[in-house]
C-alpha cells in the first residue's frame, strides 16, 4: 500500500476562525443562556486529520441558533496543522508528541512540556465543563469509518443513538497515554458525561469529509443542542441497517521499528482461524486470539516501539 494515498481534500483556511469569545484561539462557545448540556465538538486533534476541520468550518459558517444549553468548537492542534504541506502531509501529525496522549492528571499537572501539552493545558477547562463530546478524526489506512468508544459501554450505548457509523468500537486504551474521550466522567461508567471519537475513513479521501459532516450533524441533533430538523436536513449519508459492536481484548505494540504484519493490512478485516500468526518482532510472534479475530486499524504508518499497530477484537452482539 502506498505511503503516499491521494488528495484528494484541500486543507480549510482557519485564520478567520482563530479570534473567538473564550480567551483561547480558535475555541468558540455559543451559549442558549438555558438549561441543558454543555457540547463540545473537536477537530484537528491530529494536525494532518483535516476532514474534522472542513467539518467545523462548514458549520461556523451558518450558525444557528442554540437552542438549549451550549456548544463548544476548538480546532485543536493548530500548530501541527500549519506544518501541513501535500508534499508531506504525514509530518503535520503532531509538532511534539501525540496530542490524543497526554490526557491523563500525570502528564496534565506534570513537569513536562511540549507544544502538545500546552495546547491540551489550554483547552482543558473547555473538556472538562462538556457533558457531551465529540472528537472527530481520521485514519493512515483506507478504513471503512469506526466510532471509537472509549473503554466503557454507556459511550457505545450513546453511538447508537447517532445510528452512525455501522462500526462500533470499545477497546483497551493506549499504553501510550490517555486520550481525551477517557478523560475523567467521559471513562467513568457511573458517570452521565459520554463521549465518542469518530475515525471518518483514510485521512484525505473525500468521503472523510462527508463522513464528519454527517457524524456532526447527528451529534448535535442527539443532543438537542441545535434544532434537531435543521442539523438532519444537513446529514449527507444514509444510516447503516444495522450497526455491530467491536470489543478489543488486546493492543498489539511495537517492541522495536522491527515489527512487521504476517497478514494484509486491512482496516477490519477479519482473521478466520485462531492460532493464524498475525505479526512478528524479533521473536516474539502474535496469533489470533479466536476465531474471527478483527483487524482494528493496523497500520505501519507510525511505526516505533511503544506504539499500538493494530487492535485484536471481535464483533459481539449488542
């Protein structure tokens, strides 16, 4: 698979976006002044994941009226984004580290610093205040779109309630670090806060970008934030028939840049036989756990040891 897939979205111009109401660039807040639940909505957590971005801009451009509560929309990494260049757009990830990391109180309060800290350090109070968040994102390898839940089932119990995409996702977390959707309430299970971090297809197809418009705009309709007709008179895609729930039991990590896949790299393909080898490096060998093992997200496209390359789960009935 080529490391170099086509272009084929054109990275949004934000600049008129950077001056907002909070104190913060490029975090906007729209309040109803009544009751209901504080709504956030983040795009650019990654710095070349731009579908999020076209996203955001598409609907800063005819807001409407809050109807209850409020709504939050940051453009998040806008650093790692204006590094973004079609000639190497994988380089515009992240400046630092990884922002989707660095969620945890450890690295929060902590004597680190980076470019990505301090960003996350600045939109924090923002995630924090949200009672409903959505994270929108992008995948390195053609996928068909997936809902990453968290690590608790309230959040996939919220996916359903959107009825896109038909993929559904809870797995074990990043040994790297935490990610803001398992942010305090968001990976508490007796909390109300839900949270859902939306995976819209390869990073620069063109169907990423319809795929947050629609996963947006249902967002907003759920959560009664907007007028419910107005935000679905913008859906773009037919829901599925039905959605299916992907429960990881195991991250597969790099040990070294050694590691390598014994089988095709397919965003959710499916290993028939228990027992098949699925990567190796060095020595040690990973098989598929069970039958019908899915392939989450594998990817060499960010290759280095401590780094998860694929997710090992399988499809259970709601």
């Amino acid at each position: 698979m080529s490391d170099t897939p086509a272009i084929e979205l054109q990275a949004p111009d934000i600049s008129r976006w950077k001056t907002g109401n909070t104190g913060v660039d490029y975090v906007h807040r729209f309040d109803s002044g009544r009751p209901g639940p504080a709504v956030m909505v983040q795009a650019l957590t990654h710095g070349n994941e731009i579908c999020g971005a076209l996203a955001l801009v598409a609907l800063l451009g005819e807001m409407p009226a809050i109807r209850r509560g409020s709504l939050t929309l940051a453009f998040a990494n806008v650093d790692a984004f204006a590094r973004f260049d079609t000639a190497d757009p994988h380089r515009s990830r992240f400046v630092d580290e990884d922002y989707n990391r660095v969620w945890g109180d450890e690295a929060m309060n902590g004597p680190r610093d980076s470019v990505e800290l301090r960003r996350a350090r600045a939109l924090r109070p923002f995630v924090d205040a949200a009672d409903r968040l959505l994270d929108i994102h992008s995948m390195h390898e053609p996928c068909r779109p997936i809902m990453v839940c968290g690590r608790v089932d309230k959040n996939a119990a919220y996916a359903r309630e959107l009825s896109v995409p038909a993929d559904l996702l809870i797995d074990t977390g990043h040994p790297a670090g935490l990610r803001m959707i398992e942010r305090g309430g968001f990976g508490d299970p007796a909390s109300d806060r839900r949270a859902l971090l939306i995976e819209c297809g390869q990073h620069w197809e063109r169907a990423a970008r319809d795929v947050a418009v629609d996963t947006l705009m249902r967002f907003l309709a759920v959560t009664g934030v907007v007028d419910r007709g107005w935000a679905l008179a913008r859906t773009v895609l037919t829901p599925p028939p039905v959605q299916r729930l992907v429960r990881v039991t195991e991250a597969v990590v790099a040990r070294s840049t050694g590691f390598r896949f014994l089988v095709p790299i397919e965003g959710l393909g499916v290993v028939p036989k228990a027992g098949t080898p699925i990567a190796q490096d060095g020595d040690h060998v990973w098989r598929a756990p069970y039958d019908d093992t899915v392939l989450v997200m594998p990817s060499l496209g960010h290759l280095r040891p401590g780094n998860t390359q694929v997710r090992l789960g399988r499809y259970e009935a709601f």
